[in-house]
C-alpha cells in the first residue's frame, strides 16, 4: 500500500464538494481512501461530521481510517453516567466524547482501529462493509476464524467480539463506522466501561455487554498498520479505485473548511453531558461519622446535564435543615459535575457558621454528593 503523506497530493484526489472553496479537487476516480495523521478523538469525529456535511458522493465512495489515543465514545442517545466510569476517566486523563451517530459506547487506544465509510444513504450497507472487513482479514490471515453477525458485529472465534457498529444517515448522506481490535489494553476497556454509579432511571440508548479479544492475541504477528493496509487494499479492490492511501491533517482549515469550529464544538461539555437524555438519580448512601452511621437518600432530575430538582433527606438533628436547603438550593439548575458541586460547596463553606463540628459534617456530606457524579 502506497502513502501520500503530501497535502498537496490529497488535493488533487477524486471529490466533489457542495463548499466551493473545499480544497479537493473534482475528479473522476469515484473512490478516495484517507487516514488521518491525528490521534485526537475529537478531530477524528470532526473529519466524520465534515465529510457528511460537505461532500457530494453521488459519484464518490470514501473510506475514513483513523486511530486514538485512550478516549471512551458514547453514541449520540446515551448517558454516560450508565456507560462508563468517570471518575476514573479523570484518573487516567482519558478522554470521553459523545458522536453524532447512535449505537453504543466503545473504548479506543492506538491499539484499536476505526473505519468509517461514506456513500449516499441509497448506497448505505453496512453489512457489505463489515464483510468487506472479513474479507481483508481472510486474506491476510486465512487461519482466523471472523465472521459478521445478524446484529452487523464481526465476531473471533464464534464467541468474541472484535468489531462493534453504528451509523449516521442523513438526508442523502450517510455513513457506518466500526472498530477492530487489534491489541487495545483491554485491562483498562474493561475498567472505564463499568459504571460505579446507583439509582439511575434513564430511557437512554443502553450498550450490550460482549466478551471481546484482540486479533493481536490470536496471531502476534498482526499490527494495526498490516490490518489497515489490508483493509485499504480490498476496498480499492472491490470498488474499482486507486488503493493509494491520503494522509490528512484534521486540523487543515485550507483542506476542510470550518473544521476547527467543529472539533471545539465536540469538546464542550454542553455537547458530551448536555446532550444526555433526562434522566433521574435515586440512591441511598451510608455516611460513617465517629461512631455513628447515617442512612442518606437522595433523589434528583437532571435534564440537559442540569440538577433540575434536588432532595436530600437526613436526620434533622446532625444538620442544621437551613444547611442542607442551602446546598439543595444551590445545586439546584448547576451542571451534574463534580468540578461545578466542589466549588459550590466551597463557596457555601465561607458562609456556614463557624463551628468545627458543623464543617466536619458538612464536608462529609458534600463528599458523599460529588460520589454520585
């Protein structure tokens, strides 16, 4: 497989754009296989948005290849208080990004690959693709055994998942994207995709757990670079098109126009939390303090990310209720978010009357509420 890493070469490959100052340029090839120089979740996502946006494939097939650095992805429709684990995303520095099309949530890393392919929503078959997918593999690795699903996952072995899929059709655009594990920390997939959070009612888009494996385990002959190729090679074989491979910069507003606004756009937490579905939070917690155990039974509605309705029911004698009514109160419309709970707690913190007992018990049951986000 063949890599142009010039920008000028890309340019001069086979697209057809609706934005008249896009910088590709017409052709006839009818194919165009691109990767991305980027490892940045969020650029890789905003290339995907653009694409849909901007071109015209009428006459055009596009195949997107693209890798991250450890980030976890949540469909449009989900909640990612179900799906994963933030507090320890935050440990890890690991990002999390909701994209635009549905289906579930997955864990990527250098050693996962993504695949994205465009066509018009006539064209649109996901089915044809993820066997296209086989196929690469099958010729690279006759020995594996992979075979796709009637729910469009490709499995290993009959029993492990090695690809899930989602999808985006619009008007007349459409795209399917996938994943291949070839050797992901799976130590770590599996840690950041179990929720530690109680009590929630939610009527988002839930994921289906699946046990997975890497092809890198079942052959450590295979890397991501001889996955991709192959991949590459068969879908220039299959539609008749030039199997060279186009690196592209995500971030080159000379190439994609306006793309810079759309990777800020993925990274706003209006967008990753505020776009979750309404959802209710009912749980009850232990508080240990000295020598005794308190039973604490918090209710909320979050709504756009927001704490729409707060209640927090403790004994009457371990706080003051004009307290507790003045963190209700002020967790009532902020953001579901321990960043936003830990400086409202603060600042009420100035305010509460100075008794070190009253702030011993107060710290405590703030803790106790930021736990919960």
């Amino acid at each position: 497989m063949v890599l142009q890493s010039s920008l000028k070469n890309c340019l001069q490959l086979s697209c057809i754009f609706r934005t008249p100052k896009a910088g590709f340029r017409s052709t006839t090839s009818g194919g165009l296989i691109i990767q991305s120089v980027s490892n940045d979740v969020y650029q890789n996502l905003a290339v995907e948005d653009w694409i849909h946006d901007h071109m015209n494939l009428d006459n055009l097939r596009v195949l997107f290849l693209w890798r991250n650095s450890p980030a976890v992805v949540i469909g449009r429709h989900q909640n990612p208080w179900q799906e994963c684990n933030l507090r320890l995303l935050r440990q890890k520095n690991i990002k999390l990004a909701r994209r635009k099309s549905g289906g579930g949530t997955v864990y990527h890393d250098l050693g996962n690959i993504n695949l994205t392919f465009f066509t018009t929503r006539k064209k649109y078959e996901r089915m044809e693709n993820l066997k296209l997918v086989v196929k690469a593999l099958k010729a690279l690795r006759p020995q594996l055994d992979v075979r796709v699903t009637e729910r469009y996952d490709i499995l290993l072995d009959r029993q492990y998942k090695i690809s899930g899929t989602a999808a985006k059709l619009g008007r007349t655009t459409a795209y399917h994207h996938c994943t291949l594990l070839c050797n992901a920390d799976k130590r770590v997939l599996s840690s950041v995709l179990k929720s530690p959070y109680n009590g929630i009612k939610s009527n988002a888009t839930p994921s289906v757990p699946a046990s997975v494996k890497n092809l890198f385990e079942e052959d450590p002959s295979l890397t991501c670079e001889m996955l991709l190729d192959a991949i590459a090679e068969e879908y220039a074989m299959q539609h008749q098109i030039d199997h060279r491979i186009t690196l592209i910069n995500p971030a080159d507003e000379t190439l994609l126009p306006g793309i810079n606004n759309k990777t800020k756009e993925l990274q706003t937490w209006e967008w990753v939390y505020g776009k979750t579905p309404k959802f209710s939070v009912s749980t009850c917690f232990n508080m240990f303090y000295k020598d005794t155990v308190l039973d604490i039974k918090v209710d909320m509605d979050v709504k756009h990310g927001r704490i729409e309705v707060c209640n927090i029911d403790l004994p009457e004698q371990w706080l003051p209720p004009a307290l507790c009514s003045e963190l209700v109160k002020s967790l009532t419309g902020s953001k579901f978010c321990p960043n936003e709970t830990a400086a409202l707690v603060a600042t009420l913190l100035r305010v509460c009357p100075q008794d070190d007992e009253l702030h011993s018990r107060w710290n405590l049951l703030c803790e106790n509420m930021i736990m919960l986000m």
